[in-house]
C-alpha cells in the first residue's frame, strides 16, 4: 500500500516539475530582468521547455 502511495507520489511531483518548471524561469527571468518582460503564455511556456531541454541535453557525462 504504502509502496504504491510513494511511487503515486514522485509521479505526482515530476508531473508538477514539468509543468511548473517552465513557469518558475520565466517568472525567474522577470524578476532579475524587467525590461524582458516576457509574457506568461503558452507559447513562452513552449519556449522554455525547449531551452531547458536544449540547456539539459547539451551538458553531459560519461563514467569510464
């Protein structure tokens, strides 16, 4: 019981990460940049998800 309440709940999370991570930079960008003044809209929101998966895959490691 308590096995499936855990995993229901990093799936949760996850979801919330995606979901509000995108938010969360462009609110970020906002606050230390006001002259941007980017838009909270869907396509912004596009936006950073695509510029944090072109930031993400760029950076990565090989164990040898």
């Amino acid at each position: 019981m308590f096995k499936n309440l855990g995993v229901l709940f990093a799936v949760v999370i996850v979801v919330l990460i995606i979901v509000f991570g995108p938010i969360a930079t462009i609110w970020a960008l906002n606050t230390l940049f006001p002259a941007l003044a980017i838009p909270y809209t869907f396509e912004t929101w596009c936006a950073a998800v695509v510029l944090g998966s072109v930031i993400q895959g760029a950076s990565f490691s090989s164990k040898k």
